[in-house]
C-alpha cells in the first residue's frame, strides 16, 4: 500500500487518519453518554477531561488530514460514477470537515465560557477561547450538541454510501478506504462495468 494517495487508491497515512478519527468519534459518543449520567465526583471530572481530550484529539487529527491531503492529493471517483454521486461525496466530505472542526471548537469554546481550565490528556494546558460568559457557553453548548446531531447523520448516510458501492454497485470506492478488503468480484480501484 502506497504513503501517498495515488488516483486510484487511498494512501496508509489517508486510510490511518480517517480509521483513527472515526474510532476517536466513537469513544467521545461513549464516553459523552456515560458522563452525562455521572454523579458529581472525581470520577465525573476524570471522564469529561477524558471526552474533552479525545475531542482535542480529533481537531488535531482532521487538521493534520486537511494538511496531509493537499500534500498527497485525493484519488479520483471510481470510473462510471454519476456526477450527481461525485457532488454528493464532496458535499458530505466537506460537511465531515466542517463538523469536525466546528464540534470541537465549540466545546472548547464552552469549556472556555465555563471558567474550567483545558488540558490535553493532563500532559500541558491549552488558552481560553472566552472569559467567563453564561450566554457564550450557552451558545456553544447548542452548537455542540447540534453539531453532534449532524455529524450522526452525516456519517451514517457517508457508511451507509460506502456500502451501497461495494454491495450495490459492485466498485471498489469501500475497498479503497478499507484495508485488506478485496474490491467486489475481483473488480479493480476503477469500477468494473458489466
């Protein structure tokens, strides 16, 4: 497998981050339900340090995907893809962009309007975005939790896409993103008409 995207394939540092990003956006989703349900306690504040470090975690990683991706390019669509297809696939990846960008900063924004300090995984402390302010982190609480909303959706319909190439169409967009996941009857990264 290349480093390096090639047009016909995603490369190991492409397929990595996103299989990363997405394995971090799970555990924020656990660990965001257990917190809420969480006594006040050590505990409680042990586990929000922990949701707000992974969310950290994940702008710092859609960013460093942003940057490696203008370094190493995209591969093309699969040949014999609608255009309408292409548009939608662009649209919704630039929506996981925006979204995963927009859902961490606001919850830092929150936390900022919170008064309560932000660390990375305990290891060093990251500056406020805001003072002290009920209305900035009353915005940013809605945002974060719409924002969630959206990015349920999002992705939902972004694997659901994903399957419907691989099972339906029968062309290798899944297998390109998926290690170790032969593309549909031996097809090659191009779709293979029939």
């Amino acid at each position: 497998m290349p480093t390096r995207n090639t047009t016909e394939r995603w490369g190991w540092v492409s397929i990595s981050i996103h299989w990363l990003t997405l394995l971090m956006v799970l555990s924020l989703v656990v660990v965001g339900l257990i917190m809420q349900e969480l006594a006040n306690s050590p505990t409680k504040i042990e586990v929000y340090a922990l949701h707000k470090s992974f969310g950290l975690t994940v702008l710092a990683l859609t960013v460093l995907r942003l940057l490696w991706r203008l370094v190493a390019g995209a591969p093309a669509p699969v040949a014999g893809m609608a255009r309408w297809q292409q548009l939608a696939a662009q649209a919704s990846h630039a929506a996981l962009y925006v979204i995963l960008l927009a859902m961490p900063l606001s919850g830092w924004l929150y936390n900022s309007a919170s008064g309560f300090p932000l660390k990375w995984f305990g290891l060093f402390s990251l500056p406020k975005l805001s003072g002290y302010d009920p209305d900035v982190k009353a915005f940013a609480l809605g945002m974060h939790e719409w924002l969630f909303i959206a990015l349920a959706i999002i992705v939902t319909v972004h694997a659901a896409a994903a399957l419907k190439h691989h099972y339906f169409d029968r062309d290798a967009t899944l297998s390109r993103m998926l290690p170790g996941l032969a593309p549909p009857d031996g097809a090659s990264p191009e779709r293979k008409d029939t």
